[in-house]
C-alpha cells in the first residue's frame, strides 16, 4: 500500500490511497517504471473496450486516461464508461475533457474522481494532472503549477485541451498567452519537466521541445511550427482487434543532442479520427516507459470492430422501423455545403453533405405535431432533442436561419465508415455556417443553445435512432 499526497489549489490537501501493479522486475525505490495513456474515448465503448483488452497484456503500473471520457457529461454515460474500465486490471487516473464538464458534468466527475486538479509523487517523478477542459489555463492555474514543479522532482504533466495543435490549427488553448505561459514553463530548466501528454486531437502524435538555454537572456514563446515533429508509421492493417502490434512503433531518438521535453498526443481511444493514418490517424493506446535515461513511447495500434449502419426510428405507430444503408441511400434528395460553429468560436465540419431530410424520416413512422419533440440518439450514447420548428423549419420562420434539418449520409462523396463520422444530424442554411447565433435563435426553451451554447452540440454524429415523443423539455 502506497500513501499519496494529492493537492488543488485553494482546496487544501487530499489523501488517495492506491495498491499500483508491480510490473516483477524493479526494486521498491527504482526509477524506471512503465504505465499506459489513452484519451478521447468520448463513449465509443465498444472501441474503448478493445484498448483495454490490450492493455490489460501490458506489464505496467497504471493507466491515465487524458480526457474526453463521455461524449456529453450525463450520468448515464459516465456509468457506461465506468462499466467498461471495471474490465481494466489496474489502476486508472483521469483528467477532465470538455465534453467530460458539459452540464452536470463537472459534479459528476467530481463525485467518481474527486478534484480536477491534483499531483502524486511516483518512484522519483510528480505526476500532475491539470484540467485545461475549458482550453485555457488561468493565471492562478499556472501558479499552482510553478509551485508544484518548482521542488526539483522531475515532472509528468496530463491534460486534455493541448496548448498548441501539433498540426498547426485551432485545435488547442483559445488564449495564445496562457500558451506561450505554460509551454515557457514546460521547457524552464528549474521545473524538470519530462513529458506532457494530453488528448482533444483525435490522433497520436509526438514532439520534442529542447529546454530553455540558462544563457538565452530572453525566452522564445513557443509555436506550433517550431516544434520538432516525429513521423507516424501507417498502421499494420491485419492486426487483431484488441491486440497489440507485434514491432510496435517507437520513434523516441536513441540519442537526444540536449535534454527535451517530449509533447505527446493521444486521442485515439475511441472517437472519430481527425487524420489519415500515416499522420498519426488510428486507435490506439500508448505505453510509456519512464527511466533515468529517457521517456520514450511505444504505440500499440488498435483495430476497432465494426459500427452497425442501420438506422432505427420510432414514432406514433406501434413498433419501430429499421431503415438498411441501401434504403437510406435511395431517399437521399438533398446535397449542399454546410458547416458550424463550435464553443470555442472556430469553425468546423465543413464539406459537401448529401442525404435526408428529416421531416421525410419522421414521416415514415407517423409524422411530428406541434407538441412533439424528436430526439437524436448516437451510438456512443450523445443525444440531442429538437422541436418540431427545427425539423418544419417554415413554421416559425426559421427556414431563413437554419436551413433544412437533414440527415447527411454522404460527405465530401465519401460514405461511412470511410465517412467516420457515420450518419450525420445537420443544418443546411443558405450561407452554408449554422454559427452559434443560428443556435440560439433556433433553439427552444429548453433545448439547444439553451442547455450548451455550441452549434456544434446539434450536429449529432453516429446517428443510430430517431425517436418522436410528446414534448419534455422545460
């Protein structure tokens, strides 16, 4: 039994009591140890529970999970993520992602983890856990952090929302300051930071930063650009679902010319893939083994089993009716571009849709009233209610905002699963972007904008089951 000290700033002191896995080879006060990070699994269960499969063949202390457990912050999602972890056969760390903090999120993740923010020291490195959920750090954030690592004992940082996209987008912390702030202190020789990790990209990808010069005299903010990339291997196509990877891909530099701190990503745990597979677009989990020489990565690709396409809707008649991919594909009448707006202001999802409109869908199982709502489940358990003005958008006069309702089978010529992120809940407005004041003005009391302000929230992905009921939004 190992006590641990676990501290947030302004909350006092915490104790957590945890029994880590000995991986059989190490003395008690050894340095080198081995643990797994994997993020994004964002209620894709069935995939999540392939990466525990092979995590569970691992000779490793623990896991971290790098955020973005649940697609939506309800209760009924974090208990089915809870169901599949229980499968994991070690420990497991957490921190908060933003889809993890929608609604009741926050108390929610509290109640199962306890704070958002906290650090333990482990076999001669401080393990600290920051919650960038809202992608940004606050000044007094970044304090607790430079006085957590201003000890002398080598740090692990873990959070979700990275400081910069790897890739050089939007992807990252929304204030550029608070970016520069926390990378500057990353790579501040005093603080003896090893590794960050975080998730939010859905993808692997790894960099190096070299540590501040003592004699630079100035600091150089950092910049996505200027961070050295590491190239992914393209992922062995016939592998086993679960399994790790045979040669799994370790890309670490034997020799480093000065010391750096390594930056790596891992988002690929489950939700739709942001990349090709050749640029680090792939399930996976990744096993980090930490020694005095280094922190190096190795990656074990995960094959995700299939995603059922068919679609199931209910309405007023008894019974339910299952539409196949084949019957969908031929009542597609709508193509257009569209795109939207997402919490943060940026812009995403934009591309030529072809498919359905949703009052065609309705319809086939006894049509909308005016006192009906429809809800829009998806296959990682993310729903979404929208009133009948939304699907009859001419009722209300919202047919000049939001366009039509449909459901996109098709983007950019590619279905799914090519298309990964299966069917599609969209709005087609005639300026092709639903942005955030779209949203708003079409929401309903109750609904939308109204419960989370993001367009984004309405573009439901993984489309699996239309239901109409009597209104039961307040």
């Amino acid at each position: 039994m190992k006590q641990l000290v676990i501290t947030k700033p302004a909350q006092g002191t915490y104790d957590l009591v945890i029994e880590p896995k000995a991986t059989g080879t190490l003395e008690p006060g050894a340095t080198a140890f081995e643990f797994a990070v994997f993020g994004d699994s964002q209620g894709r269960n069935s995939i999540l529970g392939k990466v525990i499969e092979g995590v569970n063949t691992e000779d490793i202390d623990f896991v971290v999970h790098l955020g973005d457990m649940v697609p939506s912050g309800k209760q009924s999602e974090y208990d089915a993520f809870f169901e599949t972890m229980a499968q994991l056969k070690c420990p497991y760390y957490a921190v908060p992602g933003n889809h993890d903090t929608r609604g009741d999120g926050p108390n929610i993740y509290m109640q199962h983890f306890g704070p958002m923010e906290y650090c333990f020291d482990y076999r001669g490195h401080r393990f600290v856990f920051v919650n960038s959920s809202e992608a940004v750090l606050t000044d007094s954030q970044l304090d607790w952090l430079e006085t957590v690592l201003g000890e002398g004992v080598p740090g692990l940082i873990f959070m979700h929302v990275p400081a910069l996209d790897p890739r050089g987008d939007d992807h990252a912390f929304v204030d550029q300051e608070s970016a520069s702030r926390f990378v500057d202190l990353a790579t501040t020789p005093e603080y003896r930071v090893r590794a960050v990790f975080s998730g939010h990209i859905h993808m692997f990808h790894e960099r190096h930063k070299p540590v501040q010069s003592t004699d630079a005299g100035a600091v150089i903010h950092e910049t996505a650009d200027s961070l050295q990339e590491t190239q992914q291997a393209e992922p062995d196509s016939g592998q086993t679902a679960g399994q790790p990877d045979e040669q799994p891909a370790t890309s670490v530099p034997e020799e480093l010319p000065e010391r750096q701190v390594l930056f790596a990503t891992s988002g690929g745990a489950g939700a739709g893939l942001y990349e090709v597979p050749e640029k680090g677009g792939f399930h996976h989990y990744v096993v980090v083994k930490v020694s005095d020489e280094a922190v190096s990565l190795e990656v074990r690709k995960i094959k995700a089993p299939e995603q059922a396409l068919d679609l199931v809707i209910l309405g007023k008649h008894p019974g339910e009716i299952v539409l196949t991919p084949e019957e969908l594909e031929a009542m597609a009448n709508r193509e257009s571009r569209s795109s939207f707006q997402n919490q943060f202001g940026n812009y995403r999802g934009e591309g030529i849709y072809g498919g359905i409109p949703v009052r065609d869908l309705v319809e086939l199982c006894g049509g909308m009233d005016e006192q009906d709502e429809l809800v829009v489940y998806a296959s990682d358990g993310y729903s979404q209610v929208y009133a009948y003005q939304n699907v009859f958008p001419e009722t209300a006069g919202w047919h000049d905002i939001q366009g039509d309702m449909i459901l996109a089978i098709t983007m950019d010529g590619q279905q799914p699963p090519e298309w990964g992120e299966g069917y599609r809940i969209l709005f087609l407005p005639e300026d092709e972007i639903y942005d955030n004041e779209d949203c708003a003005k079409t929401s309903v009391e109750g609904q939308g904008w109204n419960l989370y302000a993001s367009a984004g929230a309405r573009w439901v992905k993984h489309v699996a089951r239309l239901e109409v009921r009597k209104c039961q939004s307040k």
